[in-house]
C-alpha cells in the first residue's frame, strides 16, 4: 500500500524485486545503494543472509525527487527466492505498489523463471490483488553470461516463457556491473508512482 | 491493503495523545506504523543509532512470522511482543486492524506503565487513523 503524507508532502511507495533463487535480485539493489549518493538513498538493510542467499528480504530506501510538490520515496525491497521460502516471500509482498520480475538466463534456470513467476502470480492474488492491474516489469539480468559458453536463453525465449500474458517492458541486464539496473529501476518507480499519483492526487 | 492518506491533522492528534500517554512518561521514542513497514507517526527522542525505517520494516516482518508462529499454535495473531535488553527495551502492540504502536524506553519506565498506557491509546490512534 502507498502511503500519502499530506502533511509532510511525502508519497511511500513499495517496489519488491521478485525472481527464483541465485537470479540477481540482491545483487540490484547492491548496485544501486554503491550507485547513488548518500543524500538519496538510506541505509541498506540486509537481513539473515545464509552464504550469499537472502533469507528473510533486503530494504533500500530512496529518495526519487519530486512531482507535483511531493518527494516521492521508494523503499526497494527483495524476497528470498528459494522455492521452500514462501511463506516469507508473501510476508514481504504484503502492500507491494510495484514489481521488478528478475529472471535468470541459464537455460537450466528456464522451469524456475516460470514457476516463480507464478508464485509470485498467486501470492499477489493472495492479497487480494491481480497481477495484470500492478505496476510490473521484467529485467533479464546475466546478459554477459550469453558471451559464454554456458547454454542461456535469449531475450525472445524469456519474453516467450514470461511475458505473453504481462505484454510489460523488459529490460537486458548486467546487475553485477550496472548495465540495465537503473533503465529497470527508472521505468518500475514511474510506472508505480503514477499508478499512485493517478489514484490519489489527480483523479480527485 | 488498501493505500492511506495521512493528512497533518491526523498525523498531529496522534502524535499529541502519544506524547500525553507516553513521552511524557519518559518513554523514548514512540513509532506508529502499518502492516507493510510505513512510518505513520513517530514521536520522542529522535533516536540517534536508530534507523526508524529499518526498524518498522523489521517489525512489520517480525509480526508477520509471529502471526505465523501463533497459527501453529492454534492462535490467531499474537497482539504484544516485547523484548528486554540491557539498558532499552522495546514494546510492540497490534492496534488493531494494520497498525502496530512500537514503544522504546529504558528501565525507568515500567512495562505494566507501558501496557496500559498502550491499551488505552489503542482505541483513539485507530480512530483518528483509520476513521
């Protein structure tokens, strides 16, 4: 749920980076806190990571500027992606404003883009909420690994697996060195800060 | 969830009960906020080493597995948590619907002051809030 501070003139907004396990979504978040200045980003709050996986989730708060008169500020927020996690992922889902859907490119990855994405179909409904209606957008992170040897899935595989029904914008990424993680994160905050702002402030 | 509106009159009754109830007690620092981790109200100390935004979204969470526990126990929700430390202790409240009241204070202050001062804002902050 978005928060509307008429007061102090503030608009909150929840964005969650979804994705399976392993496919970048701490990694993102990472980028941008090292990315922005201090003035516009809060503490990086990183929870019971087990290794290098994210048990519980991942907060970054940021200060996206100003429209209309109010500063908009994001709080970024990350699941853990292993399938057994659930229970968590839908905690942190509880009153989401936007979606970043990361997927993995390893073709042996391919089952878990779609069945995530599906979970995240049904957790969202969980709360009462429909996927098609929210702010959502894909990010088809570890393009470089395509340079590799290692069989990865092309960006038309990944729009064919998960974004015929969603027809959102997708973005080409490379979270561990930057290329893609702002084009994600500027399209994602737009979309839901208008989503909000047309809700509340214009269409009064 | 549906989103929330704050206006600055809201925003200042509540702040006004809690320094009345609670600050004026010698409680710390006093935070509303709701089910997904916002900050609707904060009051006291302004809390130097405390990052009030990593704290609400922590406590929502916190409460959101406490649920968990309380349904395998046969319980619906667990509505107080509380823990102690060495020198601060801090008091969590369901108040009701989505909003959770998070109290911090020292051991100058009792726990039973804070329970029932607590129960007795529980009943106004959710009628100014939520109407």
């Amino acid at each position: 749920m978005a928060l509307i501070d008429l007061g102090r003139k503030e608009i909150h907004c929840k964005i969650v980076y979804y994705g399976a396990g392993r496919c970048g979504k701490t990694t993102n978040l990472l980028y941008i806190y090292n990315a922005m200045s201090d003035n516009d980003r809060g503490k990086m709050l990183t929870i019971d990571t087990k290794g290098d996986r994210t048990l519980f989730f991942d907060l970054l708060p940021l200060n996206l500027g100003k429209i209309s008169g109010f500063d908009i500020r994001i709080q970024l927020y990350t699941v853990p992606g292993q399938v057994m996690y659930e229970a968590t992922r839908k905690l942190v889902l509880k009153g989401v404003d936007g979606l970043v859907f990361v997927a993995d490119p390893l073709k042996v990855r391919q089952e878990r883009n779609i069945e995530s994405l599906d979970d995240l179909r049904r957790n969202i409904a969980d709360h009462g909420l429909d996927l098609k209606e929210m702010p959502l957008v894909l990010q088809y992170n570890k393009r470089d690994l395509c340079d590799t040897p290692v069989p990865t899935l092309s960006v038309e595989e990944l729009e064919q697996d998960l974004n015929q029904v969603y027809q959102v914008p997708g973005f080409e990424a490379i979270a561990t060195k930057g290329p893609g993680v702002f084009e994600t994160l500027k399209e994602i905050s737009k979309r839901t800060v208008n989503y909000v702002a047309n809700k509340h402030l214009f269409n009064k | 969830m549906a989103d929330m509106i704050l206006t600055a009159d809201a925003v200042g009754g509540v702040k006004s009960i809690i320094n009345d109830k609670l600050i004026s007690e010698n409680v710390q620092t006093v935070l509303v906020i709701d089910g997904a981790g916002n900050i609707l109200a904060h009051c006291g100390q302004d809390t130097d080493g405390v990052d009030a935004l990593s704290l609400a979204a922590l406590t929502a969470a916190n409460f959101g597995a406490t649920s968990q526990i309380a349904k395998l126990i046969g319980e619906n929700d667990f509505s107080l948590l509380y823990h102690k430390g060495e020198k601060a202790n801090i008091h969590f409240a369901r108040l009701g619907g989505e909003m959770i009241l998070v109290s911090i204070f020292g051991d100058d202050v009792s726990l039973g002051l804070v329970r029932v001062r607590v129960d007795e804002l529980a009943a106004d902050i959710n009628r100014i809030f939520e109407g």
